[in-house]
C-alpha cells in the first residue's frame, strides 16, 4: 500500500533540505480525509512559517492528533496537498523518510521504546545514517556521547539513563520522548500534548524549552492546556471538525466569536 | 557537562549476562576437546570413553544448536515468529546432500559415473541444468548459503515489505516449508522424491563411515557453532540489535525515528536463513540422509519450541534448549516414540506458562539468589531503587 518507487531521487539523497524562501515551512493545503464517511480532517488549510511556534487547539476529536499522521506520513489523506518548504511532496514520502527529512514527532501516547535504555532510546533518535550496515559498525564517537549527555540533562534523566524505559513514570516518558526528538535534530517538531501528566514545574520547564527551540527550529505544539498555551503562545490555530476555525493570537482567539461558541465557550461555561 | 554517562557500563550491566561471549564458546570448546580425547583417547569400556555413536549424536544437537540460533535472532530479537525456518535448514542439507551424491560417483548401484542413481531409475540421461557444477565443494559451499539466503530475501522482501506480521506471517512461513514439501516430494522436482538423496559414501574423499570422520564433523559443526554465536553477539550487541529490538517491541514507532524496519527484518531473516542452512549443511553428511520430510511444519514448530525452552532472547538459552529438548526426544522416541509430540506439546504450555522466559531466564534469578544469600541484603540490584 505504501510508497515504493525504487530509486526516487528524495530517498536516494538522504538530505533533504526544504525551500523555505517564501518563508512557509510547512504547506498543508486543502487536505480531506475520511474514515467511514466520517470526515476527520475537512478542506484543512495552514501554514507553519520557518521557526514559528504554532500552538494548535481544538476539542477532542477535532482532529489534531489526525493532522499529525497526515504530516508524518502514517495516514494518508484522501486530497490535498502537504508539502516540506516549497518542493518536498510529503505524500511521496513514508514515514521513515520524512522522520529523515527532518520532521520529528512526539505521540500524545509516550511512546518510547521499552526494553530499551533511556540512553540507548535517545542512541537510536540521533541524527544520522539509518541504514543496516551504519547500524552494524556503528560506534558512538565522543561528540555524539556528549550530545547524549547534554540531552540527558535537559530532559533530566541522568540518574535513570540506565534504566528499561518501559519502568519510568508516565511524566518521565514524556521527558524520554522529548529528548528522543531533540536528539533527532528535526527542521520541524510536531509535539502532541507534551505536558499530559506532568507536575506544573515540570510543565514550566517544557514550556521553557519548547520556546527555546523556535527560532532554530519550527515548533507545532498540540495541548488542552490552556494555561500552558497561554504561556507559550505566540500564534494559535483553533481545529474545529477537521478544519481550521481561526488563527491568530491568544487574545484574537479568546474574542474570537466563532471560537467562544465552539470551543473556549464550553471550557468556560 | 557533569553528567557520567559512560557506554562500558551500560554494555556490562544489560548484556554481558544476557550473553556471555567467552564463557559460551569456552564451554562449547572445552566439550569439543572432552569428548574428541574420550573418543580418542580412552578405549572402549572406560567409564571416559565416548562411544562413535555419541559423537554422532552430539554433532547432531550441536546443528540444532546451531539451527536454534537462527530461530532465535529472529524471533527472539527480532520478534518474527518464523515457523518455515525448517525450509532453510533443509535447502541448506539439499545443496550439501548434492554433492555428497556426486562424490559417489560409479559407485552407486547402477554405476553410473554421472547421474546419481535415482535418476537412472528415472530413465534420466543427464543431469538437469541445477545439478551442474554441483560435484564442486565450491558450488556447495555458496549453494549451502544462497539458497536459504536467496529464498528467505524473496520471501522476507514480499512480506516485510507489505507488512505482514504477527500471526499472518508465522502462517505464511508454515505454507512456505509445506509447499516446499510437497515439490520436494515429487520425482520431477529432481532431487531424488520421497526418498530423497542418501547411500553418500564420502566427503572430501574422506570415507562417512569412519569414526575419524564422523569425529571431524562433529569438531566442524562446533567450531561452525562458536563462529556463528560469535556473529550473532556482535550483531545483537550492536546498533542493529539495538534497532531490532526496538522493532520487535513498537515497529511503528520506529519507522518515525527514520529506520525502515522492512530492510531490517529482511537482512536479520537472510542472516538466520543462512546459518540455519550452514546448520543442515553439517546434519546432513552425519546422519547420512535428506528427504523432503525435514520440510515438515511440524519440524519448524520443533525450533521454535526449543527456543521458548531455551530462552528466547537469550543466544546461550537457544542452545541449551536446542541440546536439552533434542535429548530428552532421543530419550523418549527409544521408550515410547509415538507419546513424543505430546510431551513436547505439554512442555511448551508448561514453558509459556511457568517459565516465559526460558531456562536462560531462570539462571540470573538463580544467581542471584546464591549472591543475595551471601552478600549483606542492601546490596541490591542497582535497579531496585526504582
Ligand atoms: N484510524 C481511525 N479510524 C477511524 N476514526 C478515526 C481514526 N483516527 C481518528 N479517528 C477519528 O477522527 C477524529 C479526530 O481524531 P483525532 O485523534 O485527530 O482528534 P484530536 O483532535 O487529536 O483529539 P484529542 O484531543 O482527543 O486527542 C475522531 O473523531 C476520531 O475518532
Ligand atoms: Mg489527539
């Protein structure tokens, strides 16, 4: 079912680099998709500028988690269009070439390899060849430790970095999968509620670092944290049933008339 | 960076006791030189000698050993619950038990310098095109490792790459060792029907019955068995392993990492095709036959479950279950043959119920109960902080 032209010229030259000269990173344009009959995604429009943090809301079921498998490859949309920069079709790629390409993700679900070691978890994540013989003879060299190192301490596992993945706590898991996205340098990072589970430090914490890495990098953030999306917010989209409501900043949002009637309006009451 | 974050010892502390290097391949060396000076040494009647027969026989479980090995990569580390990889072990002795056959030469029954005897009974006049080149040790030698090696690419290429797993692709591997059966039954197949290819009388112009050489293959496949359990450990304690294993436990999440988890699995399935045809390669020449029953499902099941035994993900644990559950069918085949594959049966659901992670899982909680015992009780495993 998945994409297998052999020797497409994207997968054969492994860097691919986007053309952001219009500024866009990210074009998803008109994209529709529909399960059943049950239209997830509808005539999606957005755009992420290169090193933007786009925070991205929506009731549950509006469809940001479904936004995310169309961008990383895992779902196919029935229409539309998403493309890396200006020239890199994603729909031609699988997901394995567009986590290469740059676009790294963080699953609302921590997912984060368990029979593994927080160390050898964020190992794999580094950016770098993925091919089997690379894989076969490959030994860390001292740069690459100490950028394990590094990321160990942002993420603050350090002590556990020994340890199976599977027996950290939810909130670590979360920390676990962050740093595997870090260590993977993506041009883009895709972040799906990032501070579900986690203590209000340790939520400011990820606020503090998802801020730090826009500008270098373009950030999508995911999250029914409100408070937490006040704080890190520059530019918001509002998802309602598959398509985007409105866009703009916190305070735009917040007087935003169709948005109070369909989604802050319930959270408020 | 005040972090101490060092590889040495995470590579102590996870892997040397789920695989121990040295202290395998000494064992498995040490063995070989017991039994090779108990068979040479000591004369028939000592309580240290070891009889030709038990030198066959033990060449015979060290290429189950060998075979388990296989299975294990895959399925243990891999997660692909192979139950085909009999097809592998069996191509493997067909390439090997072909050139046997043309080491007979006019020796046969019928004489005939050319063609083996059942094709003479065939009424046959010349080889068929796949038989030629198969008189040279180098055509086997490649053949013993192409042919697996080939089938498991095409197949795993197919089924990986469409991402079949689970349940559909254990299935899969079943219909392919059965199909194989079925073709290998037949006469038209060219290598020998039913009866398969036997009556070999040399190896290298060595004569197969004499003790020196059955003691020779039984040295060969050892040495053959601590090379490929060296192999394995390096590429389970490498990257790769590292990949497999994350492959085996969320296959999904790893593609978004960027590893392509199909040409993982396709290059560990040939790896372990190829060493389960070295495997039958070196069973052939001393059990004397090979015939299209080695193909049988149930053969492929056998592995599997000598592996479970054993331990899966756990290279030692493989071939501990290998030899053990080989034995205890000598043992129990001479008694009551026709109760044996319910015995196996009933220890398998004895070892997925009591013990999932094999006899190799039983040896550090064993261990540790002697250091525990020991030491004063607050040296703890570093991981009980957790
Ligand atoms: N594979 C699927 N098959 C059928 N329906 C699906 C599938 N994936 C998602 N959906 C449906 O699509 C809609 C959008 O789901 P999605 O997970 O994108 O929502 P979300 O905005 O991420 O919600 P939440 O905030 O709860 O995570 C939901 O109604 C969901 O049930
Ligand atoms: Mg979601």
């Amino acid at each position: 079912m998945n994409t297998d032209k052999a020797g497409t010229p994207l997968t054969a030259s492994e860097n691919i680099v986007p053309d952001t000269r219009h500024g866009v990173i990210l074009y998803v344009e008109d994209v529709n998709l529909s399960f059943d009959g049950f239209k997830a995604l509808n005539n999606l429009n957005l755009y992420i500028n290169d090193g933007e943090l786009r925070c991205l809301i929506g009731a549950n079921g509006a469809g940001k988690t479904t936004l995310m498998d169309v961008i990383t490859g895992k779902t196919r949309p029935d229409s539309g269009k998403v493309s890396f920069g200006q020239q890199v079709d994603l729909l031609q790629l699988d997901e394995s070439e567009i986590a290469r390409a740059g676009i790294g993700r963080k699953f609302q679900k921590p997912t984060v390899f368990e029979e593994l070691t927080v160390f050898e978890n964020i190992e794999l994540s580094l950016k770098g060849d993925k091919g089997i013989w690379t894989a076969l003879f490959h030994k860390l060299s001292g740069e690459q430790k100490d950028r394990i190192a590094e990321i160990l301490h942002t993420i603050g596992l350090v002590a556990e970095c020994h340890y199976p993945a599977g027996r950290l706590s939810h909130g670590q898991k979360q920390w676990l999968e962050i740093g595997m996205l870090l260590a993977a340098e993506p041009r883009v990072l895709l972040v799906d509620e990032p501070v579900a589970g986690m203590t209000g430090q340790e939520t400011e914490r990820t606020a503090e670092l998802l801020t730090s890495l826009a500008g270098k990098h373009s950030v999508i953030v995911v999250e029914h944290d409100m408070a937490f999306v006040r704080s890190i917010a520059r530019k918001v989209s509002v998802l309602h049933q598959g398509t985007v409501l409105a866009e703009g900043t916190m305070s735009e949002i917040q007087s935003n008339p169709d948005v109070i009637k369909v989604y802050l309006g319930e959270e408020q009451g | 960076m005040t972090t101490q974050v060092s590889e040495s010892n995470k590579t102590n502390s996870l892997f040397s006791s789920k695989n121990p290097l040295h202290l395998t391949i000494g064992i498995l060396l040490i063995t070989t030189v017991l039994v090779t000076l108990g068979n040479l040494l000591f004369p028939e009647g000592s309580a240290l000698h070891v009889s030709d027969y038990t030198v066959s026989l033990l060449g015979k479980y060290l290429c189950y050993a060998l075979l388990a090995l296989a299975v294990d990569l895959v399925w243990g580390y891999c997660g692909i619950l192979s139950l085909g990889h009999g097809a592998f072990f069996t191509l493997g002795g067909y390439a090997m038990g072909m050139y046997l056959m043309r080491q007979i030469g006019d020796r046969g029954v019928y004489g005939n310098p050319d063609l083996p005897d059942f094709m003479v009974f065939l009424n046959w006049t010349e080889l068929p095109w796949f038989w030629a080149g198969s008189d040279s040790v180098l055509w086997m030698v490649c053949m013993v490792f192409l042919g697996p090696g080939l089938l498991a690419f095409i197949f795993g290429s197919l089924a990986f790459r469409s991402r079949v797993s689970g349940v559909y692709l254990s299935i899969m591997t079943q219909a392919m060792t059965y199909a194989l059966m079925l073709a290998f039954f037949r006469n038209e197949m060219g290598f020998g029907g039913n009866n398969g290819l036997t009556d070999f009388k040399e190896i290298f112009g060595f004569s197969l019955q004499s003790p020196s050489t059955k003691l020779s293959l039984f040295i060969a496949t050892a040495i053959a068995l601590a090379i490929a359990y060296g192999i394995c450990h390096f590429i389970v304690n490498s990257k790769m392993g590292r990949v497999v294993t994350a492959i085996r436990d969320a296959e999904s999440r790893v593609r978004f990492v960027g590893y392509k988890p199909e040409h993982y699995k396709v290059w560990i399935f040939v790896v372990s095709a190829m060493l389960a045809g070295l495997a039958g390669a070196l069973y052939v020449p001393q059990v004397g036959i090979i015939n299209p029953g080695e193909f049988s499902p149930l053969n492929s099941i056998e592995m599997v479950i000598w592996v479970a035994v054993g331990g899966r993900n756990s290279l030692y644990g493989a071939i501990i279950g290998a030899v053990l559950v080989s034995y205890a069918k000598t043992r129990f085949t001479a008694i009551m043959p026709e109760a044996w594959l319910f015995a196996l049966g009933g220890l398998f659901v004895l070892v997925t119920l009591l013990l999932p992670k094999g006899i190799a899982g039983l040896l550090p909680t064993i261990k540790q109960r002697l250091i525990t015992k020991k030491d004063a009780p607050d040296t703890q495993q570093k991981g009980a902080k957790l």
